[in-house]
C-alpha cells in the first residue's frame, strides 16, 4: 500500500477515536495491545552495561530518550533532562508516558497525539522492513517543574523492531527550541533517510503533505546560517561565490514563504532538514 493513499482512505486511529483528546488514550492502547515477537535488545540494562553512554549523552544540548512502546515506559533518561526540560530523568523513567502527557501544554495535547497517530498510520502503512528507515518529528510545549513553558522539537527514529517487525522501541533526542519558534501552530513531519523523502503536517491540516523541498546545497548554506555563519564564509567554506550564497539564501525564503533568514532556519529545523 502507498503510505500517502493509506492517509486517505481513512485512518486506524480516526476510526479509533471519536475526539481529538481521545488519541493519546487510543495511541497508547494500541501500543500496549499489539502482538509483539521476540526483540533482540534488552534496552532496560544496555546503559548499565555501557555507562559511558550516559556521560556522552548528558554532556549535549538535547535530551536522548530510549523509549519501550510496549510498556509506555523510558528505558533510558538523560539525566540533562531536568536542566533542559525541567524534570528530574528519575521521574520520566519512573512515570513514563502518562507523565509526558501530564506536562504538555493543554492546549498542544490534543493537536500533538493527532498529528503522532497521522505519523503512526503512516508507518504502519509501510512494509514492516522499511520502518526502520524513517525518522519523525514534532513540536509542543511542557510545563517545566517551576510552571513554566519551554517548546521543543521532538525527532524520534526506529531504534528496534521485533521478530515481526512491529516497532518497539524508538530513540528520541528533545532540543529547547522556545527562542527559534514564535508561533503556536504545531507542525509535525517524517523523513525517509533513505532518499531524503519528506512529509508533513499541521495542527490545522493533519493531512501528510511534501513541504517546500531544499536541495541537497541549500540545506548545506541553511544549516550553516542556523550556525550562525555569514554569506561570506558560507561562500569560502562551500567554494562557491558570495553572489550564489546570497541567491540560494533568497530562494529559499521564496520557496518556504519565510520572512527572513531567521523564518528559513525555523523552517528547517521545525521540519527536521538540518
């Protein structure tokens, strides 16, 4: 079955859920209710095994997260998450998804579990073996220990499948992107890592539409603008002219119906292009 007519004749958890606010409740069931085989990894002791890991993970600017879908439960926390996300890792492995879907802002909640099932049916219309090549993503906000807010995007890939390639366990990597996102429509998209494939959707459109397609060199010169490089050493670094940089620069906010350069690189971060 194609992924994207899958989409259209009707999805699993539409016809699962009568309201917006049911699909945690029906996403989380069918996650837990799925006949699952064998799984190779026991993800609950691997970071015992290599602790090492945790120190690495912990030392960067995002949260990793291993999560078992089976049981709604974290295997594994960085423990960077109560500075970034403001909530001791403790408590995430201990409370699991429940926990996750306490925090977030009430008004995302709703948009965020529609938009993951729309990601879910997606997946679930791909053969079991292909799964494993594409990566989704998502933006929300949660409420920080303190009471306040901070958005972030979420970008989860297919960590494991069992022996019949139901999914059971994905890793996710949650950065603070309250500075870079003004506005408050919820954008979530999938991306084939295989040929660059991209899909998304919005909180006003749950339908998987391609977005505004970057060349392979325009998302070079946007990931270089979101590191903070001007045309002048983006031209050097590439080997390309300063005129082409600036060409490519203005194209691309054309193309994403982006403000400014600062519109673009919201653009491809919210989208996972860089």
């Amino acid at each position: 079955m194609n992924p994207i007519s899958g989409m259209c004749g009707g999805s699993y958890f539409a016809v699962m859920a009568s309201q917006p606010n049911q699909y945690f409740t029906r996403l989380s069931h069918f996650w837990h209710t799925q006949p699952y085989g064998d799984a190779p990894v026991d993800y609950s002791h691997f970071v015992q095994v290599h602790p090492i890991l945790e120190v690495i993970l912990s030392l960067g600017p995002c949260v990793t997260w291993i999560l078992d879908l089976r049981t709604g439960k974290y295997d594994f926390m960085s423990s960077n998450a109560r500075k970034i996300l403001g909530h001791e890792a403790d408590q995430w492995m201990e409370q699991g998804m429940d926990f996750f879907n306490e925090i977030m802002h009430p008004a995302d909640r709703p948009y965020t579990w529609k938009l993951l099932s729309t990601i879910w049916d997606f997946l679930l219309a791909l053969p079991p073996q292909h799964r494993k090549h594409y990566q989704f993503n998502s933006d929300y906000r949660i409420r920080k220990a303190d009471g306040s807010y901070v958005r972030v995007l979420e970008q989860n890939a297919v960590l494991q499948q069992d022996s019949q390639g139901n999914i059971t366990h994905l890793l996710g990597v949650c950065s603070d992107i309250t500075h870079w996102k003004k506005s408050e429509a919820q954008i979530a998209s999938i991306m084939s890592t295989v040929d660059d494939t991209c899909f998304c959707c919005t909180s006003t459109d749950e339908s998987l539409r391609p977005p505004a397609q970057l060349s392979k060199r325009e998302r070079e010169i946007v990931k270089l603008v979101a590191e903070g490089y001007n045309s002048k050493y983006i031209a050097e670094k590439l080997s390309i002219s300063f005129h082409t940089v600036n060409t490519h620069r203005q194209k691309m906010i054309e193309k994403t119906h982006s403000k400014n350069a600062s519109g673009l690189v919201q653009f491809a971060i919210t989208n996972g292009l860089i």
